[in-house]
C-alpha cells in the first residue's frame, strides 16, 4: 500500500491473491508423492488455524529449495543477531491503543553510528528516517508470517480522496468525534511534538543534527505555511479546536504551528486507507522484506454504522525468510515498479530523506546489489539522478517517458475498469443509444490498450536496452490487466443471451485464442523478472504462477497447436534446442508446477485464520 501524500482511492483487495480469472484449475492426471500429498494436507489443516500456530509451523513447509534459500537470505541480513545475542529494548509509544494481534516483531530505536543519542530534553536525531525508530523481528521467521493486524486510528475524509494532501484532513481530524485522542497520537509520530517544539525553539545552530532538523522539520513547515488558499481554513480549525476543547498533552491550546506539524505527520506518515500508529513504525527498502494489505471497506461504511466503522483494519506479513534482529521494511511506493530517478526524487519530496544516487547508496542493505543494480541500467549505464535538481531529469529522460506514457495508459485501464463494472448483461442488448455509444467506444478502446500495452512492453526494451528493466515489468503487468480485460469482458457478456449485438462487443474464438497467447508469454517473462526482485515467496510471484497455469489450461483445451508453436520459458527442460518450442508433455508438466507454487505461496498467507483474529477481536471488544 502506497505510502505518502497524494490520498488515492483505497482499490487493494481482501484476497492478495486476487488473480485473472476464476480459480477452476483441473484435477491433474500425474500423480502426487506421499511426500507431497502430505505437505499438501498439513497446510490445509494450518489453514484452519489461528495465525499465531500457523506463523510457528510455517517454516517447516518449505522443501529443501527454499530451506537453501532461507540459508543464503540469511547471509545477507548484516543487521541481524545470532539467537543469542539480545534484542534491543522495545518500545510501545501507544499503550493505550493495543493493536488487533502483533507478530514475532518489536519497535525500537536505531542507533546511528556517527550519532549519540542523550536522555535530555532535545530528541533524537533524524539521520535515520522516522526519528530514529524501526522495526525489528524477534526471532527467525519465515515468509508469509503475520506480523500485525491494527486498525486506523483516522481514515481519509471523501473532501481528501484523489487530491494531494493539505489542511482539508487536519479538519478532519478536529471534526472526529475522537479528535481529543487522534492529536495526542500523533504527538509520538515523526516529527513528534517534542521534536518540533525544539526545532522552532533552537537558538544556536552548531548542533551535528541541525542539518537534518532544518531540512526534514523547519523547512517542511515552512513550505506547507506557504499555501495562502488555506487561511481560512487554518482558521476554522483553530476556532474548532478551541471550541472543542481540544489541547496538547501539556494542555496548551493548539497554535498555527501545532496544525502544520500535525499536517506534516499526516505526509510522513500516512497511507492511502489512513493513519496506522504501529505500521508507520516500519521504514522504507527498495527491497522490502513486509507487504502491507489494507483490505476495502464494505459499501455499508459509507453509513454511520459505528460498528463497522470500528472494525476497518489492515495486516503487514513477511515475503521472505527474516533473520532474528533484522529489519522489518515495506516500500513506500505504489507503484513498485519505478526508475531509481523517480524513486529518489518522490521519497525526497515526501518523506525528506535520500536514497542516494545508485548502487553505493544498497551497500550493507539486504538488497542482493547486483540484481538490483542491473534492474535499472539504461543503455548498460546507470543513470545519475538527484533527489532535488530536476536538471537531471534530462539525463533519465528515456524512463521518464516510459513511465509518463505507463501512467497514461495505467489510468485508461482503470477508467474502463470502472466503466465496464457499471455494465450489466442487460446493457449490451440495449436499445438505448447512448449506452451502446458508450459500450461500443469502450470496447473499442479496451481493444487498443490491449495492443498498446503490447507495444510498449517491446518499445521500452528498446529505449532502455535493457530486456530486465524494472520498467519491464510494469509495462508487462499492464498488458496482462489489458488482456484480462477483454477476456473478462467477453466472458460477462457470453453469460448473457447471444445476440448480434452482444457479439459485436466480445472476442470471437479465434481472438481469445490470440490474445491468450499473448497473455502467457508477458505473465512467463514477467515471472522471471519478479523473482529477481521479488524473491519466490512473494504474492506478486504466485499471480503470476496462478495466471500462467489458467491460460496454459486455456490453450491446451481450446488450441493445443498454437500452444506448441509459442516459445518455452518455464521450468521444464528438454525443449527443442533449435525453436526452444516444447512438447505437450512439458507444457502440461508446467502447468501443473505452477498451479503447484500458486498453491504453496497461496498457503504461506490464509485469509481465514486473519478474519478468525480480527472476529475473535471484535467479540472482545464489545463485550
């Protein structure tokens, strides 16, 4: 889930798994081992669990692959501790909002080591991000562990969604009913209360940490002040303020200052579906380890239903093998998939702090630096970028416009999404003229995305001559959303009754055959890109293991021969040396591998055992 300023509509799904196309996987005719059979059952028996049994068992699933992988992800957490050593102390600046379930993790404060840290009055230093403060785990876990469950302690007004963030939401906070409780919250958040109160209050500027203070506190609120369209509302929130009694939590009244700081912490800290205390503990890493879900209200919250309301929450899991002692990351970006230029200059916009201009910048992360690196090479160079001197945009331009037209063609499909959603069987055999216009355009403009998308998949390889750039990826998980689009599509309007005007918005046999095709060569080149970055236990990764498995089913069924004539890019071997074609034989045996991993991912992540968590929860908190 996106962290930062820009509040967009909240569309993550309550399945991470949310694939294209329904999961009615045939029965495979092979054979399963006993060995398999029985890994099979005990994960269906865990399923059925509480996540709390289910995060100690999940690590003995893994088979002899990933128990190697584990060996050498471990390798790489410099950070970490033997089992051993002893943890840091923990913090809990919020003992007053216990969260819905908490994992094998623990919030401390990190240590820099060019700085040292003092019990006086002045706080921490901000050289590391968020105060100094992270998440750590507290014993060796595996991917797929449930880490937190929390619920917001604030959510968006609609006044907000869609918009970049400004004063609107501050009011919103001083309208909530807990308005009281909601600013001293986020009193503890970064920057906190203390920490802006000495910013304003310095009188000498020697200090080793005055830099940053300048740069992440003074300077932020200084820009936000600038916004001379908000006075009024500044001073409606003030008044509201007074009249409501609402103070400090040394009982001052909130001044100018305390609005912007309050603002400042909403930039910092929030993500798309609202303010979490805890998740906004976790830090940000190009290669996270955490994934964040936040699942979308049901249509009943629009209404005061209190009950509801109380019980929106969100979960944070791992996506691979964690060391003891090691941080617990997410990225703060959505999309993932970006140019390091656009990466380092949105982080420096939002959040104020660095990433650095390439790969010095992963030394002693838990990056694997080399695949990382050759993910972002243009032209076998990778290119310089600034996090505030837009000149270099120049430099980075080709990227630039990969991801200009990316975003372009990313809002067209969510627009037609949005569209064809509105339609019901019905609408297609209208004889209402506007309808049909509407129906007819986007059709015809689902069609071009479909072929646009393909284009630029093959374009940006070029531009960037780099077959691996992370761009690559985005480019080919919009060409699978456009394909699924159409099959989705045809799909709906086959359950209708056929007629010729139905036909004329649907793909024919031959169509589907071909853009199926299509679909199974990105979602094979795209799965070998994720794992580069992703890992093999990533929801991402069991998508795409989930969307080649379906459309090889397709094809076997419907067009076994332009199956064979594709080129082979999965798992099994022996293909044909000379057109790198395979057998009936090995598409059938990838198929089933896929459905295999789609499944085995699928486990580390239940849905069933959150929903008991949150219900259990839900019961003890009314009573």
């Amino acid at each position: 889930e996106k962290k930062g300023n820009e509040i967009m509509n909240d569309d993550d799904n309550d399945d991470p798994f949310a694939c294209f196309g329904g999961d009615d996987d045939d029965e495979s005719e092979e054979e399963e081992s006993e060995g398999e059979e029985q890994n099979m059952n005990e994960m269906e028996q865990k399923r059925r669990l509480l996540m709390e049994n289910a995060n100690l068992k999940n690590s003995k699933q893994q088979d002899d692959n990933n128990d190697q992988k584990n060996e050498e992800d471990a390798v790489k957490h410099d950070a970490s501790m033997d089992n051993n050593s002893p943890l840091p102390p923990s913090l809990d600046p919020w003992p007053s909002r216990p969260t819905l379930y908490r994992g094998p993790m623990a919030a401390i404060e990190l240590v820099s080591s060019t700085v040292t840290t003092t019990t006086s009055a002045k706080p921490l230093s901000c050289k590391i991000v968020g105060g100094e403060r992270g998440c750590i785990a507290t014993q060796d876990i595996p991917a797929g562990t449930l880490l937190l469950i929390e619920e917001p302690i604030f959510t968006w007004p609609i006044e907000q969604i869609g918009k970049p963030l400004d004063l609107t939401s501050v009011y919103g906070i001083v309208m909530n009913e807990n308005a009281q409780s909601i600013v001293l919250d986020l009193e503890s958040l970064h920057p906190t209360k203390v920490q802006v109160d000495y910013a304003f209050s310095r009188t000498n500027n020697n200090d080793d940490d005055d830099e940053i203070i300048q740069i992440q506190i003074i300077d932020m609120i200084k820009m936000l002040q600038q916004d001379e369209g908000e006075k009024e509302l500044l001073a409606n929130i003030l008044s509201t303020a007074t009249k409501k009694k609402i103070t400090n939590s040394n009982q001052t009244p909130l001044t100018s200052t305390d609005i912007y700081r309050i603002l400042l912490t909403l930039r910092y800290n929030g993500f798309t579906s609202g303010i979490y205390l805890n998740f906004a503990m976790f830090n940000h890493d190009d290669s996270p380890n955490c994934i964040k879900y936040s699942p979308p209200p049901p249509p009943q919250l629009s209404t005061t239903n209190k009950e509801e309301k109380e019980f929106l929450y969100s979960e944070v899991r791992t996506t691979q093998f964690v060391k003891r002692g090691a941080n617990l990351t997410l990225h703060y970006l959505e999309p993932r998939e970006v140019s390091h230029c656009t990466k380092r200059r949105h982080l420096w916009d939002q959040h104020r702090f660095d990433i650095g201009d390439g790969k010095n910048s992963r030394k002693g992360s838990d990056v694997d630096v080399d695949a990382m690196y050759d993910l972002e090479l243009v032209n076998g160079i990778f290119p310089p970028s600034s996090s505030f001197n837009k000149k270099d945009d120049d430099v980075d331009r080709p990227t630039l416009q990969v991801e200009n037209t990316l975003s372009e063609l990313e809002d067209l499909r969510q627009e037609l999404q949005n569209r064809f959603n509105v339609f019901t069987p019905k609408d297609y055999d209208s004889n209402n003229e506007e309808t049909v216009k509407v129906i007819s355009q986007s059709w015809e403009y689902a069609k071009a995305l479909e072929l646009s998308a393909d284009e630029l998949c093959h374009t940006t390889i070029e531009k960037l001559s780099n077959p691996n750039h992370i761009l690559v990826a985005r480019c080919l998980r919009l060409h699978l959303e456009a394909c699924d689009l159409l099959i989705q599509r045809t799909k709906t309007k086959m359950t209708s009754t056929a007629t010729a005007k139905t036909s004329e918005f649907s793909l024919t046999e031959s169509q589907q055959i071909n853009v199926m095709c299509k679909f199974l060569s990105s979602a094979q080149t795209i799965l070998q890109l994720q794992q580069r970055y992703l890992g093999n236990d990533h929801p991402d990764i069991a998508r795409s293991h989930h969307d080649i498995s379906q459309s090889i089913q397709y094809l076997l069924s419907k067009s076994p021969k332009q199956l064979l004539k594709l080129k082979f890019s999965g798992m099994a071997t022996a293909t044909n040396a000379r057109t790198k074609t395979a057998t009936f034989e090995q598409w059938s045996k990838e198929e089933y591998q896929c459905r295999k991993e789609y499944e085995r991912i699928s486990a580390l992540y239940p849905r069933k055992d959150v929903e008991q968590i949150v219900k259990e929860a839900k019961e003890k908190k009314l009573g």
